[in-house]
C-alpha cells in the first residue's frame, strides 16, 4: 500500500517536473527512461549505488528529482544533482526497505525512473519466537502423532531465508524426529513427530535441541530446547507386593481387630494410581466375618469368630484403581483361626435299657452296664483332653473308662427300688485348658421294678359283727393289701378261700359283701380266708383271716310243740301245784291255770 502511494507521489512530481520543462524547453522532444539499479544491503554509508546519467543518451548539466528533501529516498540515499551520482545516506537494511523509486528529470526534458533494489544478505539468523516450549505428550499416543511448534523466522529471504530443521541435542533423538514443509511466502511449518510409544512410569521427562538453519554459506542458525513432559495414563493395573498373604488370628479376637494388611502400588499417576480395596465375596466369606478398608487395606474381623465353625478362611481381595476406566488386579488372603479354649467338653450318655430311658432293673448284677458315656471337645490339643469323674449315685454306680473320650456307668451295689426308686448321678467332664473348663450332666436313674415284694394285708385277722336282717348284698367290711412293687406287680386280686355261697369280694377294691340273706338261727359265725395275689411273675399271694359274728333279731314267732294239750287234775289241788308244762320250740313257757 505504501508502495503504491510511493508512485502515485512520484507520478505526482514527474508530472510537475514534465510540465516545467514543457514551460522552459517547448521545443525540446519528449524521453521516459527506466534506469534499474541495485546494491547489497548493510554497506557502509557513502557506497555508490549508480549514476543516474547511464539512464540517459544525451548529456546534461543537472537534474531535477521528484522526492522532497524530507522523503525515505533522501533519508537513506545521497543524490548528487549535478552530477547524477547516487550513494548511500545510511547502511542501508533489506529488511526495512527492499527498494527505492523515484523520478529524475534533465533540462532537457528527458525523464529517468529509477528503481534501485536492496539486494539481501545474509545478515539475519532464524529465530524462534521462545528459546524454550514445553510439549505434554499422552504416553498412549501412537506412534506418528504430530506436535505443532511455532517455525523460526527469519528476515533475509529466498535461499538466505530458513531452510530447514534438525535435532541436534537429544537424550533420546531416535523417540523424536522433525519434519518441515513450506508453506509459502518463506513461512515454514514445523512438526514434531513421535516415532516411538512413550512409558511414562519409565521416563516421564524428555529434552532436545531443535536447530533451524538457513541457506546462507556458511548457513545461521537459531535453536529452540523443547522439554516434553510426558502425561501418565492409565495403563498399569495394581500390583500386589505379594502374591499370597497368610494371616492367622485367634478365634477370640474382638471385633475390628486388625487381621492383616496387604499393599498395591500402581506406577500411574493421580487417580490412575490410587488404589482403594475391596473383598470379592463370591465364594469365600459371604457372611463378612472379615472386613478391608478400602484405602489402607488393613482386614479386620467383622463379627465373632469361632474355630469349632470355621478354622479357615481363603478371601479373594482386588485392588483397583481410580481411573475413568479402571484396572484391577487380585490376590488371595489365607486366615487361619486358632483355637481357644473356648469350649467346654461335651457329655453324651446312651442308657443300655430297653426303651433308651435312663432306668435300671433293681434285680441288675454288680457290674452291669447302665449307660454308655462319651465325651468329646472341640478344642485342641491339652484342651481336648478330658477326664470324667462321677458324683452322687448313692455309692450304687460307678464309672468305668474304656478308651480317651469313653466310659461305662456300671451297678457297683446291691439295688432295691422299695428303699430308693430314683438315684442321682452327677456326671463331670474337665479338660486340661489353661484355666480348664467344665462341664456336668445330672442324671436321675430310676430303678425298675421287679415282683419281689409279697401283697400285705393291713391286717392278719378281721373281725366284724352284723345283724342277720341285713339285706342282701350289703357291705360288711373291706379289706386293704399293698404291695411294695409297683406297676403291674402292685395290682392286687382279692378272692375268698375256701369260696363261701354266704358272703362276696369284689377282686379289685377287696369290699366282702352279703351274697345271701343270713340267720342267726342257722350260723351265728362265719370263719373264712380272703387271698390277695399281685400280678408279677411269678404271682405272690398273702392272706388273713375275717370273722363274721351275726347277731339275733326277734324274727321268729313262738311255736308250741303241739297243737293240742289233754290234762286232767284232781280237784282240791293246792294252788301253785304245777298240772301242766307246754313248750314252745325251744322255750318252755309256764303258766298258772
């Protein structure tokens, strides 16, 4: 644009001159002439540029020129006049000023533009706009990414301008390399290519020394350093500090003791290497009895442990870490739980009876077995020995050891169930713990009958006296046996012996009553034996005696002997004189007449 305000300015002028030399020299022919001129930049001021008089056929004494004193051409050129001579005012810079034109015209007539070239040099290195540019580069990025940099610039032009890039200082060149292309008007683009993947967890700085040189002879060069930082992402998983971890733990450790801790490193950065924990309980410990905090990675016990349920544990605990997408890794946890001795001995008794209940015939010999008894302990080792002792029991029982956690309860007396039908027996198990612990199981042994008891009678005779007008089924007295046995060898049958038609027993309850009328006049006492047998077996019978003394009632009329009395008597008989005697049955009966 300044350009193209130069020449309308000189345009301007040339037509000025043209027309004062139209005023003085009409006579004159009119001559344009272009005068081309040229001269290497940065030469000391007073260097002769050219001489405007080549410009023209024709000689002459002076010439007008079209720039004004205070004009660029009159800054940096020397113009002689007179004489035509052009030199440089100042050392003259391509880079400020690539040429001058302007218009000089003679006396004459004649008219000479001149254009005078500054010709470049090479008095200009490449230079980047920073020394120094930071690059982050993504350590997934593939090989043959592009990283843009800012070109270097350089004044001079064409061949002296910028010509290309290389590395020069690298720690590690063959990761990198530089390509350039022009993108015209001397402007180059510049791009810095990965030729390799980059770890950052192996090296996460990198430095080089990009020089930029250009075509001069011997070429300038400029340099860029270009630190690249490499940024971490997540492509490493957790990583255990041991593939297996074993841990062992009471089983009386309270809840939220600690266990173990296991520990994973992640070489990422950031959230790609925060590593937090976790228990995959898919088929181990569904129940929690363990618990990991996620960051520490310390497992503790989460509820109460007992080894007797489970003295092991294999957890399966995974790391992973924070990133947008996540890796993980495993490991596996063994815990051992250790006894305590926590646990009393256990007592099992087995009664040898019949029906299984604890019971014993009174009739058992010394030394028959009663029951089997074992012992057992969840514990271990001294705390999983037993001894067993027995208590009570009357001095009739005692205890026989067959093996470790085996014993017999054996008769060790002679055994009456009518003195003592139940006998408590206290069995007591203890085991060699430190303290050791006990355990008791009573039992109440019961005697089981046997008929070895007679039935009693609660008395040897029984006496009662009745009157003979009794009805017919009356109740006379009742008679009481008991039998010391029980069950079926207690119940008692009643029976009268020898059987009398008179009198009746009822078999269970033992009431005699009347089976027929009774009379004085016919038996005035009854004598008989009532038996009483148990039901064992054999069957065993007692008996006692009962009198039945009948007492008479006025049921009989008086009956003479005869039905008609002859007696004759003397007259004068004295009074008192006794003539006749009547009977009635066995009663005599007088009368005076």
């Amino acid at each position: 644009m300044l350009k193209a305000f130069n020449i309308r300015r000189h345009a301007a002028l040339f037509c000025h001159l043209l027309a004062v030399c139209l005023l003085c020299q009409k006579s004159y022919a009119q001559h344009v002439y272009n005068l081309s001129l040229s001269i290497e930049e940065g030469l000391p001021a007073g260097t002769i540029v050219g001489d405007i008089r080549t410009g023209v056929h024709t000689p002459n004494r002076g010439f007008f020129i079209s720039e004004s004193k205070d004009s660029y051409v009159f800054k940096d050129l020397e113009i002689n006049a007179d004489t035509g001579i052009i030199s440089t005012a100042v050392v003259l810079d391509r880079e400020r000023r690539d040429q001058y034109e302007f218009v000089a015209a003679t006396l004459t007539g004649e008219v000479i533009k001149i254009q005078i070239v500054v010709i470049d040099v090479n008095d200009h290195v490449p230079v980047f706009s920073a020394d120094k540019v930071e690059l982050t580069v993504s350590e997934l990025s593939p090989p043959g990414t592009r990283y843009e940099l800012e070109a270097a610039v350089d004044e001079d032009e064409g061949q002296l301008g910028t010509q290309g890039y290389r590395i020069i200082q690298s720690d590690m060149a063959e990761l990198f390399k530089v390509e350039y292309r022009n993108g015209g008007r001397n402007i180059w683009n510049l791009d810095l290519i990965l030729t390799k993947r980059l770890d950052r967890e192996e090296r996460d700085c990198y430095s080089l020394t990009i020089e930029a040189f250009d075509g001069g002879i011997p070429p300038e060069t400029g340099r860029l350093q270009v630190k690249i930082n490499v940024s971490d992402e997540n492509d490493n998983p957790p990583v255990f500090n041991q593939t297996e971890y074993q841990a062992l733990v009471w089983e009386d450790a309270l809840v939220m003791s600690s266990v173990c801790q296991v520990h994973a490193t992640d070489l990422d950065l950031g959230d790609n290497g925060l590593v937090t924990y976790e228990i995959i309980r898919r088929q181990n410990d569904q129940n929690e009895f363990f618990i990991i905090n996620k960051t520490s990675g310390i497992i503790q016990v989460n509820k109460t442990l007992d080894y007797e349920t489970q003295a092991f544990y294999e957890l399966i605990v995974r790391a992973r870490d924070s990133g947008a997408q996540p890796e993980y890794s495993s490991t596996y946890v063994t815990v051992r739980v250790l006894d305590i001795n926590d646990n009393r001995p256990n007592i099992d008794v087995m009664f040898l009876s019949e029906t299984g209940e604890p019971e014993v015939s009174e009739r058992a010999e010394i030394g028959e077995y009663v029951a089997r008894i074992s012992v057992s302990d969840s514990d271990l080792g001294e705390a999983g020995r037993i001894r067993v002792t027995l208590e009570g029991g009357d001095g009739k029982f005692t205890l026989k050891q067959i093996d470790d956690f085996l014993y017999a309860l054996c008769v060790d007396s002679k055994l009456d169930r009518e003195k003592e039908e139940f006998h408590e027996v206290i069995l007591v198990a203890s085991d060699f713990g430190s303290p050791p612990l006990t355990s008791q199981t009573t039992l109440l042994v019961k005697l089981i009958d046997t008929n070895d008891c007679r039935p009693v009678f609660d008395q040897e005779e029984y006496t009662v006296t009745v009157s003979e007008d009794i009805p017919q089924g009356s109740s006379l007295l009742s008679v009481q046996a008991s039998d010391l046995d029980s069950g079926v060898n207690a119940a008692i049958l009643y029976s009268i012996f020898p059987s009398n038609h008179l009198v009746h027993i009822d078999p269970g309850t033992g009431l005699i009553t009347t089976a027929a009328r009774l009379d004085y006049e016919r038996e005035t006492e009854m004598h008989f034996l009532v038996v009483s047998v148990d039901h064992g077996t054999p069957a065993l019978t007692s008996t006692a005696t009962v009198i039945i003394r009948v007492n008479d009632i006025n049921d009989n009329k008086p009956v003479f002997k005869q039905q008609l009395y002859n007696v004759s008597i003397p007259e004068h008989t004295q009074i008192g004189d006794c003539f006749l005697q009547v009977c009635l049955l066995v009663l005599c009966v007088c009368a005076d007449v």
